[in-house]
C-alpha cells in the first residue's frame, strides 16, 4: 500500500514538472513570436524615421508613472548581443557610459544579483553627495533565440520608484538582431514637484524626439516636459547598449576609449536633445569614474 503511495506521488510529481516545462516552453515560444510579429508591425517606421538608423521610441506619462520604450534593429548577431549582455558586470560597463551615472557595481549574494548604481548630476561627483539605487538583476529567458534581461529597484531619488529596466532581444535574418528596451519608473508628488522645477529652470528649453508638430519655419516641434526627459534618458541608455556590442570586438586595451568615444559621438547625432558638454569633458570624467568602478568596492 505505501509502496503504491510513492509510486503515485512521484507519478504527480513527475508531471507537474513536465506540464511546467512545458508550459515555460509555450511562454517562451510565444514571447519570440510576440516580438517578432511587433518587428514585423514597425517595418516601415524602422526604415524611414528621424533617427536615420532602425529605431522607434514611444513614450507615455501615466498618473503615477513614467515610460520610454526603445525598438531596434542592431548590426550584431544574437550570440553576440547575448554573450554581451548577459552578464551583470556588463550592464555596469553599459550603465557607467550614461551622463547622469556615477558609478556601478554588480554583487552576488541573497536573495541574487544586485547592481548598485550611484546617479547624480552631469558633472563630476563624490559618491557621498550622489544617490544610490539598488537594482535586482534577473535573467528571465536566454534561448538561442530569445533573451530578456529585467532589472529593478524599489527606491529611486526624489521620490521616484518601482524602476523597471527591461531589454528583450530575439534573431533575425542575415545575423542582426531585433531589441526591446524598456525604462520606466513610478513617480509621486514630491517627484513630480521636483521634475517641474528642473523643467522651469536648468531643463526649461530642452525637448523628447516625439514629433507634437510643426512651428511657423516648418521645422518640426518636440515634445518637452517630463516626457521629453523620459525620451531623453531612455535614448541614451539605449546607445549605451548599442555602443557597448559595437564596441565588444575592439582590442581589450582599447575597449573602454572606444565605448566612451562612440557613445559620445551617437549621442551628438542629436544635439537638440542630448547635447549636454564638450566631448573632452564628457570622456575626461568618464574615464576617473570608470577608474573609480574599478576600484572602489
């Protein structure tokens, strides 16, 4: 009687895993088949757009949220987008090449990955006079096809929170690759009293990429507020990313310059929004805060 118990159970046991593969199986299947079948959907936009490379942005405010979304084709294989980017030390090598990010550091340990990330103002700081934001990192698929990293951080500065980076990626034809990059973040009173000040002040001329309409010379209008700061740094994580596996060929000696000298250059490819300082200030402190990374733990 026991001996049939056991026998029994482990029967169920058996095929709770098996439904659960199967079913992880399915989710994953349809995860390729929803972003290929988006790749399909924004062909025309991703040849023809003000970005002169394969790329759309959408952006969205929300009551208590703020949203970028980021689609893309790059000129890398899957395996090297995947061999690039899943791996947490490289996502602070990606991160540190963003203005506003002082400083990286990914830690093992419980309940698993953490990035912890230091964000300031567009200069030189002391890590003791810039925010920390701690984010969990998670590998939620890599297939030969599919990869889809998710970082997120309860607490954000000035009373921002709940941040969500999320970057999809999946093959396609004559080895490129097709990604998804989401950057949001939950925003209450406080942080949008703080954002309205930014944006009266030091950000009061600055604009998104979103296209609102056309001024009296025909040139078109852009979006500004804090959509336009959301598009803004949602683009330029992106070409964190896209300089990053660009730059991932180069001799390892020469790899960093490389990285900070493209992103620089991708970023004046748009100077009305991302314009921020001369390429010799940019690289000067990014180079003693990529020393910093190295060496402080």
């Amino acid at each position: 009687m026991q001996k049939r118990f056991w026998v029994s159970w482990l029967k169920c046991l058996l095929l709770v895993w098996v439904a659960g593969s199967a079913c992880a199986a399915m989710a994953k299947t349809d995860a390729v088949a929803t972003l290929l079948a988006k790749h399909a959907s924004l062909e025309e936009q991703l040849r023809q757009n003000q970005f002169k490379r394969p790329l759309v942005l959408d952006s969205a405010e929300l009551p208590d949220r703020l949203k970028g979304d980021i689609y893309a084709v790059v000129d890398h294989p899957f395996g090297t987008v995947t061999a690039a980017l899943n791996d947490p030390n490289h996502w602070c090598d990606v991160m540190l090449l963003h203005i506003n990010v002082k400083y990286c550091h990914a830690m093992e340990g419980q309940p698993g990955t953490r990035l912890r990330v230091n964000i300031g103002k567009k200069t030189s700081e002391l890590l003791i006079n810039v925010a920390r934001v701690e984010f969990n990192y998670g590998v939620a698929a890599a297939t030969p096809q599919y990869l889809e990293i998710v970082l997120n951080a309860k607490d954000g500065p000035m009373g921002t929170s709940d941040y969500l980076i999320r970057l999809e990626a999946v093959a396609l034809p004559n080895a490129k690759t097709f990604l998804h990059l989401t950057y949001s973040y939950a925003v209450n009173f406080a942080a949008r009293l703080a954002m309205q000040t930014y944006l009266g002040t030091v950000a009061r001329s600055k604009v998104g990429f979103t296209v609102t309409g056309k001024g009296a010379d025909g040139r078109p209008q852009h979006i500004g507020g804090v959509r336009g700061v959301m598009e803004r740094n949602t683009m330029r994580y992106y070409l964190a990313i896209d300089t990053f596996l660009g730059a991932a060929g180069a001799p390892l000696a020469t790899r960093v310059e490389k990285r900070l000298q493209d992103w620089f250059s991708a970023t004046e490819q748009y100077p009305r929004q991302l314009h921020e300082m001369d390429r010799g200030q940019y690289v000067d402190m990014k180079r003693a805060e990529h020393l910093r990374q190295q060496t402080v733990r």
